[in-house]
C-alpha cells in the first residue's frame, strides 16, 4: 500500500492530544484516547504489510524481514529516549528513584514495561506512587508484544493458499471477538490490566488490520460521499472523545469509540477529511509523532514532580521535549530508518537489535542493582527498608488482600488469656498490630487480627480506585467478621479505617460514586451502623483516629533531608477531622498528638515512621505499646471479665 499522508495527519492529531492529556489541559481530559488511535493504524498498516508479504518467499525470510525492519525503525529512537529517562533520573532523582527508573527502563527494552506498570497500579502499596519517568513506554510494549504475536499469526494462516484472504479475515476476527469479549470481563475486575495488557487491546488492532487487508473491496463498495460522511462522523466521535472522556471507566465498551472513529478516518482515502490531514502541518507533526511521543513525557513527569502545577515549568519542560524529539528524529531516527547501508540483512538488524535491548537493559538493571553512593546510602536504604516494614500480620497472610474474603486463624497475644481482643478494620487497623499484640502479650490478652486491605469496618459499599471496579469482596469478608464475632462475642473489639474514602464509597442502591460530602455522611453513618452491631454483641469498642498523612511524594524529601513534613492541618484533613463526630458508645484513641506536634513530621529521632504516604511504619508504631497496654487496661473495665470472658477466641 502507497504511503497515506493522510494517515500521517491522523498520527498528528492522536500524538498532539495523547501531549496535551500530559501536559494537563482541562479541555484535553481524554487525550489519553489518542493511544487508540495508535493502536488501530498500526493494526491497519502493519497487517495489511504482512498480508502483501505473504507470497514474497519463505515465510520465515518474511518474519525476519519484518522483525529486523521494526528494529531499524523502532529501536535507535526508543532505546535513546530511554538512556535519556535512566540519565535524567540518575542526576536529578533521589538515588531509590533512580533505581526504580532503572528496573523501569529494563522492563521497557525487553517490551514488558505495560505488564510491569499494570501489576504496580493494583499495588494497594504502590499503586499511589510517583509516576516513573518511562511509564508512557507501556503502549510501545503493547505494539512490540503485537508486532512478534501477529507476524506468526498471519504465516501460520497463509498456509492456506487457496483462501488465503479467508483464513487471515478468520483469524482477525477469532482475535477481534476473543480480545473483546476479555477486556469487557478484565474491566470488571481490574480497569488497569485492561487498559495496559495486550489481550485486553488486541481487537483494536484486529479491527484496524481487518480493514487493511479488506481495504480495496471495501473501496470498492462505498461510495466516496458516504466514506467522507463517515470520516466526519469519526473525527467528530473523536474530537468527543478527546474533550469528555476524563471520567470514564475506560477502556471498555468506551473504547469502541475512539477506535470506530480511527476506523472512519482511515477508510476515507482522498475524501475532505483526508485532504485535510494530507496538509503539511499535520504530515510534518505526524513523521516525527513517533519521537514526540518518546520525548514529551520523561521531561513533563520531572516538572511536575519537582515543580508541581506549575503550568509555566511544564511548558517550558514541553518546549525543550519538543527540541529533544526533534533532534532525535533528524540525527538518529530518520537516517538510521533510511540508510541502506548497514545491516541490510535481516538477520543482522534483529541481531542489532537485540543487542541494543541488552545493552539499555543492562544499564537499567545495573542501575537497579548498584549499591547507593556514600554519601545517600545509609538514607537510601532507611526509605527502602520503611517501604518494607511491616508487621507480622502481613507474612503470616492475616492481614487480606483485595480477593480474600474467609477469615483465617489469626490468633495471637497471649495464648492462655482469658480476654480476646478484635482488631477489626482495613490497612490503617493492621499498622497498629505489632503494639497491640506486644501490649496484649505482656497484659493477659488473646489477640484477633482481622483485616483486609482498602475495606474499613463502617458498613459501607466500597468502589475500589485502584483497580477502578466495584469492591463487593470487602462487603463479604465484613459481614463474615460481624456474622463470625456474633456467633462468639469477644471482650473488646479496637477499630482502624482509612479516613480519606472519597472517591471510593458507592451508594448502595444505584453505585453511583458520592461526592465529598455525602461520603462523609455516609461513612460516619456507617461505622455507627457497625458499632451498634457489636456494642449489640457486649463488646466494648474502641476507634482509633487514623493517623496523619504525608504527601505522597514524602520519601524525596526524607532522601535529602530530615526536616520533612506535613502541615498538621492538612495531614489530619478527612472524615474523622473533628473526632467528636465518632458514634456514640465507643471510646477513641487520638495519637495525633504523639505522632504531630505544629506540623507532622516525617522522621523521628533521624528515622523514617512512614512506610507510604498514608501508612505508618511498624517499627513505629511498636514505640506505642505503652498506649495500647492503656486501651487495654480501659477496654477491661468497660467489660467486666466475670460477664465477658471468652475462652477460646471467635
């Protein structure tokens, strides 16, 4: 197929838009759509490439021809872009970030960065981190994973000599109806393995490669006027797209839309909206939107973390991104791509290829694996060892993950006590494990752990933002404690939950999202309803305010320095601002004061106490026994033994 200037117009629009999104634009909330269109070109030309190919030797010769022209193409640019992100982290990241940039980059080179990043979004640990400075490579993986998979694909269907058309529109559309039908199932479950894994995304690659291959009978069969009223319709479905999208589940059925628009566009050959496009404008932005599309976001990621919503800094991070990608695409894209010179055979170029891969990985992972200079790392490994310090609870796999819904046997404090106490609630319960059982042990007390990750025990019906799906599994595991708990009252029952649910509780009835407001009401309103179940049960009840919180970039500052901290005021900010407003009936522990003085600092005595921005670390926590030998001791006299005694444990 002859070159489309048209098409390049297109890869223009998409690339401009997927910048914008970055760049923060309000009226680009949906640039991120621009990807799609990405996705569908390269299905279009590259499968309609394959076909032509078909009979052009040995189909072997022809993946090799095809692979060693995607390493010529695709390689020298990328692998540069990310040598970039590993310098520019190495110079002006803190050393740990470095080294994550490192593991990051090689992830990148060996075309696994979107499965990498999709597994680090529904890390409840890590899913709130500072974006990496090569996180837009996950979309490159996806187009490398397709560009191996589908070669092989369409050799094997070649086979078929006689219906050779057939078998390839058979295969495209077993591929088309499978990937969709799972990306409808993954959005259910977790919106980012959907949005970055290749199976999710295949049919919008099939669909863009079924009109390739089809592309002159469809031609042939509609007419010119209805092709450039379909082109309209699809630039504008676009357009729509690009403007409204920033709220949707995505992708999913929504994604249909931005791919039936590139879908229209592409069938209109030499229509107004194809003259359009073919303009120089658009087929200059759109040759070198490869490169721009490398080099926008390593510098717009440093701007905003070192800069915040400086609009100003960010423009002026994309103007010297644009000078880079520019450079790139003159210097070491284009003549590389057109030199006819140097590994010509196929062979050869996979070979180069490969070795550039191996060479960028092994810095990434060299990087990764360098101890940290003198001078940062008795800091470097204080951050790592906080991000790490967990208690107990975790290893011994008490405390649930998002899946786990039975109770296990978690049981520990003193075993032959004759007082159980529950420790009942999500992440911010399990930080307070390690000093309740230390307190519990040293006091004659059996000690329950029963927590789940991002599910707190106010009843209310949780939307889980990290996996962008409804949490039904939290609303099960809860009912199993309170039905558990009632079956065997404990003495005492000691409640910790997260006190930032916005965005993250559903109204039952519709599973519509609440505002701010209405959270607050409605988990107020929820944790009352499960302090009236157990105070129904005997148990004395005690809540503890959740502790403040720092900003979530916080471990570059502690890298650097030890004076790091959070205005009380906004650390504390959240529903249980005002602890007055906790139910009646139920004491409440407050260690703000402990842990806060004027601000709320993020080291101590020259140790990190935070593990994340939102979770304390447990090594400190520990340092808070004496407090919960406290609520113990209060908890006791609120229950009296001779009433509540409970032998075994629920």
């Amino acid at each position: 197929m002859a070159r489309r200037n048209d098409i390049q117009g297109l890869r223009a629009l998409a690339v401009v838009s997927v910048i914008l999104y970055h760049l923060g634009l309000p009226s680009f909330g949906g640039g991120f759509v621009g990807v799609d269109v990405f996705f569908v070109i390269s299905g279009f030309l590259i499968t309609r490439k394959l076909y032509d190919d078909l009979t052009d030797g040995d189909p072997r010769h022809n993946l090799l021809s095809f692979w060693g022209a995607r390493a010529k193409r695709l390689l020298p640019n990328g692998l540069l872009a990310l040598l970039f992100a590993v310098v520019s982290a190495t110079l002006f990241l803190p050393f740990f970030r470095a080294r994550e940039t490192g593991f990051d980059a090689a992830a990148a080179a060996f075309f696994y960065s979107n499965v990498h990043f999709a597994q680090a979004a529904v890390d409840y640990f890590h899913s709130k981190d500072t974006p990496s400075l090569v996180l837009h490579f996950w979309s490159l993986s996806v187009e490398e994973q397709f560009y191996f998979l589908l070669p092989i694909g369409i050799a094997i269907a070649g086979l078929v000599r006689r219906r050779r058309l057939l078998a390839v529109n058979i295969l495209l559309a077993t591929v088309v109806f499978v990937s969709f039908a799972w990306a409808q199932h993954t959005i259910r479950v977790s919106e980012p393995s959907a949005f970055y894994l290749l199976q999710n995304r295949m049919w919008q690659f099939a669909l863009g490669g079924l009109l390739g291959v089809n592309f002159e009978a469809a031609v042939r069969h509609v007419s010119g006027r209805i092709r450039s009223v379909g082109a309209w319709v699809g630039l504008v479905l676009l357009i729509a797209a690009i403007v409204t999208f920033q709220n949707v589940i995505y992708p999913g059925l929504w994604a249909i839309v931005p791919t039936a628009a590139a879908l229209l566009l592409l069938a209109d050959d030499g229509g107004a909206v194809s003259r359009t496009f073919s303009l120089r404008p658009f087929t200059w932005t759109g040759d070198r939107s490869y490169s721009l599309y490398l080099w926008h976001w390593p510098l717009l990621a440093l701007a905003n973390e070192h800069f915040g919503g400086r609009m100003d800094v960010r423009l002026l991070a994309l103007a010297l991104a644009i000078l880079l990608a520019l450079a790139a695409y003159k210097w070491i894209e284009r003549p590389i791509h057109r030199s006819q010179i140097a590994f010509q055979h196929p062979l050869r170029r996979v070979a180069a290829g490969a070795a550039g891969v191996a060479a960028l990985a092994t810095i990434g992972l060299g990087l990764g694996a360098l101890p940290p200079p003198l001078d940062v790392r008795a800091r470097t490994i204080a951050i790592e060892a906080a991000a790490h310090d967990f208690g107990r609870n975790y290893p011994d796999d008490c405390h649930l993950t998002t899946e786990q819904t039975a109770l296990p046997p978690c049981v520990y404090g003193d075993p032959r006590a004759t007082r159980t106490v529950v420790l009942f609630g999500d992440s911010h319960a399990a930080e307070w494990f390690n000093p309740l059982v230390a307190a519990a042990s040293s006091n004659g007390w059996k000690v329950v752990a029963w927590t789940k990750t991002s599910c707190p025990a106010a009843d209310i019906a949780i939307w889980y933002p990290a996996a962008k799906v409804p949490y039904p599994q939290c609303d099960v595991w809860r009912n199993n404690v309170l039905a558990a708990l009632s079956r065997q009252p404990p003495g005492a029952v000691i409640i910790g939950d997260f006190s930032r649910y916005y965005g993250w509780i559903e109204d039952r009835a519709t599973g519509r999202l609440l505002n701010d407001t209405e959270a607050t009401a409605a988990y107020r309103a929820g944790l009352a309803r499960t302090v009236a179940r157990l105070k129904a049960m005997g148990a004395a009840v005690t809540i503890i305010r959740d502790n403040p919180m720092m900003p979530r970039n916080f471990r570059d500052c502690v890298a650097v320095e030890n004076d790091c901290k959070s205005p009380r005021t906004e650390a504390l900010s959240g529903m249980d601002a005002d602890p007055s407003v906790f139910p009646t009936g139920a004491k409440v522990a407050d260690f703000t004061d402990l842990i806060c003085g004027k601000t709320c600092p993020a080291m101590k005595a020259g140790k990190i106490i935070y593990q994340d921005s939102e979770h304390l670390a447990a090594s400190y926590t520990l340092t808070f026994e004496p407090q919960f030998a406290a609520i113990l001791t209060s908890l006791a006299a609120a229950q009296p033994l001779a009433a509540k005694m409970v032998r075994s444990g629920p």
